[in-house]
C-alpha cells in the first residue's frame, strides 16, 4: 500500500512519535541527533552538526515501512546544498524546475531549493543513506575577495553578491576523491571540539572537488570562445536584459536561454568583450546608478538601494562604502553641501 503524507503530516508524526516514545532526540553542543521510529512511516537515523559559519553536514539514514508519497510544500528560505548518495535511491519531483529525476547511489546534486514544491517517491524496506551540506553563501564565502567568487558556481556567486537567487539543481556522479572524503567523514575518529574541526575540514574538501568539478565540466562543454558577429551581438543583447531589469535580473541561465547561448559561451565571452562577469558589471553598474541618484538628492537612500535592485540596505551600504569610500548617506550629504 502507498501512503500519501504532507509537510504537516511528517510534523505531526515527528512530534506524535516523540511523545510515545518511539522518537528520540539528543543534542550535545553543535550536534543534534534524531533517532527510532516514526510511526507508521519510517526508521530514521540523523546526526546534524553545525559546523563553520554558514556551513552544516547531515548524515541521515532511513527506512520506510511502506511506499510513501510525500508533498512537500515551497520553503519560505533559500536553502543551498550538495546532497550525495550512499545507498538506496528515491525518485523527486521539483515542480517548476525538473522532471521526476532517479537519486541514487553514486550520484550527487548541487540544489537551491527556494519556493519550490517537492514530490518525492519512495520504495519501502530499501535502506536509504546519504551526506548532505547545506550552505548559507553569504556567510560561507565572506571573507573572499570578488576576484575569487569567480571561482564558484554561479548560483552561489549571485546569492553572495546579494544577487535574485533563483531555483537550481544539477546532477553529477560521486568522483572517485569524493568518495574518498565521504568515507573519512562516516568514519570520523574524533568527538567534541575534534570532531567538529575534522568534519569542517571534510567538507570544505568536498565543496572543493564539487566546484573543481562544476568548472571540468563547464569547460568541457566550451568549444571556442566566441568569435563571429552573431555571438557578439547576443553578448551585447545580454548586457542590455541586465541594465533594463536592474530590480530583477534574471540568472545566468535564464539570460543565456534568452540570447540563445550556452551558459559557459555566455560567461566567457561576457568577460572577454567587457573584462569582468555579467554580475560583476551589472553589480558595478548598478553601484555608479546608484552615485548618481544619490548625486541628484530626489531620493532617499533605502528608495535607491531598491531602485537599482537592492534588497538589502546594509548590503547595499557595505557594497557602495567599498567601492567609492563613503557610505550612501555621508555620500548623499556630501552631495548636498556641494549644492
């Protein structure tokens, strides 16, 4: 028989087997673990650890007693995560963005899963196993320079920069130095203080091969840059989408699907012909619109920060001090006294 649960179905379940006593939960400083039965549905083991800054693993295993369909309902926040595969598989739906996809031993995904509702399909007695980083960008790769970001996948780039982040998934398969590092992260020989500095070092490692492997396979994709005439004007066309949707650009994806070129064509070429990415000149682009609105004195600073495409204010404070030495405010108030 294949049970149908919600998102307040699990909640309900958790909390009802936690009080029968099925359910266990124990935390001990930055690790928490859940484990026993919840009723009707599933064996579970999770140990979750809070690692750096804007870093967390969990290592999970599950068993379901019956097929279960759960419907997941959109996040409220953007979660970012790479999610590797150890044993068993599941089938997922994320609407709007993919088709049912096969997630399975030997395989990883790199996601942003923010406003999306999720189906997912799951086959009973089949143990099911994996390790999972969630990545809070802004934190992360704080103290990085710009130059550096452009090291890192796009969709982590643009939610740093303070970016529309937009929903994102991609498969790869689990590389042989991947599984090297998993092993040593589900065989950790440390605790307390230990544990928690070998687990973080494991996982910086991890999100290393993923971002060496996301830029293989990115150049492996990349034929040539581009050199005809039609290339360069799909790369001009790009740049006018940017300054004509400064409160909404669209993601490097979207925007390549819009010209008509590949997502590595577009980010090559947009370097070669301008000498910097398509969000770093757009960000830079959006800073000197910013100079002058602020120059003009019609605007406060928070109407500027959101006319050209901030949503954070102190983001957009911390961003325009670096680049031109002032604060938008000290900025605006020189501007007037000039006046």
């Amino acid at each position: 028989m294949t049970k149908i649960v919600t998102e307040i179905d699990w909640q309900e379940l958790w909390a009802e087997s936690e009080q029968e006593g099925t359910f266990f939960r124990q935390s001990k400083g930055v690790e928490t673990i859940h484990q026993g039965k919840v009723l009707d549905v599933c064996n579970i083991h999770r140990c979750w650890t809070t690692l750096r800054n804007g870093l967390s693993v969990e290592i999970i295993e599950v068993n379901f007693t019956d097929d279960l369909v759960w419907i997941r309902d959109s996040l409220d926040e953007s979660r970012f995560g790479l999610s590797f595969f150890l044993s068993g598989k599941v089938k997922i739906e994320r609407h709007g963005l993919t088709d049912i996809t096969d997630e399975s031993i030997g395989k990883y995904y790199s996601e942003c899963n923010c406003d999306l509702k999720e189906t997912e399909y799951w086959k009973a007695g089949e143990k099911f196993s994996r390790i999972y980083l969630e990545i809070e960008p802004q934190q992360f790769f704080q103290s990085f320079e710009e130059e550096d970001l452009e090291q890192i996948p796009i969709y982590l780039h643009q939610a740093v920069i303070g970016g529309k982040v937009q929903p994102y998934y991609q498969q790869g398969e689990i590389t042989q130095q991947m599984w090297l590092v998993l092993s040593h992260i589900l065989k950790c020989p440390h605790q307390g203080l230990m544990k928690q500095m070998y687990l973080e070092s494991k996982t910086i490692e991890l999100i290393t091969l993923y971002c060496q492997q996301f830029q293989k396979d990115n150049v492996d994709n990349y034929r040539s840059p581009s050199k005809n005439l039609s290339d360069i004007d799909k790369i001009y066309q790009a740049k006018e989408i940017l300054l004509n949707n400064l409160e909404n650009p669209p993601s490097l994806i979207e925007l390549a699907r819009q010209v008509g070129l590949n997502e590595f064509k577009l980010k090559c070429g947009f370097r070669q012909i301008f000498g910097t990415s398509a969000f770093k000149y757009l960000h830079d682009y959006k800073l000197e619109k910013a100079k002058q609105l602020l120059a003009l004195g019609e605007m406060k600073v928070e109407e500027v920060a959101s006319r050209v495409g901030f949503d954070s204010r102190s983001y957009f404070a911390l961003a325009f001090r670096k680049k031109f030495g002032l604060n938008p405010k000290q900025y605006f108030q020189h501007c007037q006294k000039s006046l």
